[in-house]
C-alpha cells in the first residue's frame, strides 16, 4: 500500500494546478487529521467543473472519502473535523419573468 507521495491532479502536480496559499494545505488537512503522511499515498484526481475552491473542496472530500474506505476507524476524526461533510449549496434557478433567479427588471411607474 506504501506509494511515493505523488499528487497528481487532472495530469498536473498538485502544487501546479492549485497554486493559490492554502489551498494544497487544505486537502491535506485529511492526512493529518487521522495522523497519516500524505507521503505515504499515491494520489491521482479529475476534478472539473465549479470553481478553484470548489474543486479544492471537492478533491479535500474525495481524498477523506478514499481514506475511510482504507480504514473505516479514521471516520470520526475525519468527521470531527469537518472533512467528510459535502457542501449541498447549488445554484439556485432562474425565475419566469425575472432577468436572474432574484434579480427583476427595472420598474418604471408608468
């Protein structure tokens, strides 16, 4: 089970595709909530669509996902931690005579 310590996200390093301060470190929150080197673990990820934090999200909670299917005794400290919780926020649909979802045109008194 012992791999290299690659992270590779959609055929990038890790490190390249999310460059933003602090967004490697929050996906990495996951190893050592349960006190596991990341170093230890292969990692390879695709990961599309949303935004950069959505997809910093996303790949955070598949990577918590990945090591409870590992060792199912990891879930209450990944859970304490905030990390096996998905964040159900969508966008919301855009209403019949409205230009966005809550968004109404202009009124005009005559």
């Amino acid at each position: 089970m012992d791999g290299t310590g690659r992270f590779v996200v959609n055929e990038k390093e890790a490190g390249v595709y999310f460059p933003r301060l602090g967004d490697l470190n929050d996906i990495m929150r996951a190893f050592s909530a349960v006190g596991q080197d990341a170093k230890k673990y292969d990692i390879t990820v695709k990961v599309q669509g949303g935004g950069v934090t959505g997809q910093t999200e996303a790949v955070r909670l598949g990577v918590s996902r990945a090591l409870v299917l590992i060792n199912g005794d990891w879930t209450s400290a990944l859970r304490k931690n905030g990390l096996l919780t998905r964040d159900a926020r969508v966008k919301e649909r855009k209403k019949p005579g409205l230009k966005k979802a809550r968004k109404a045109p202009t009124y005009t008194k005559r």
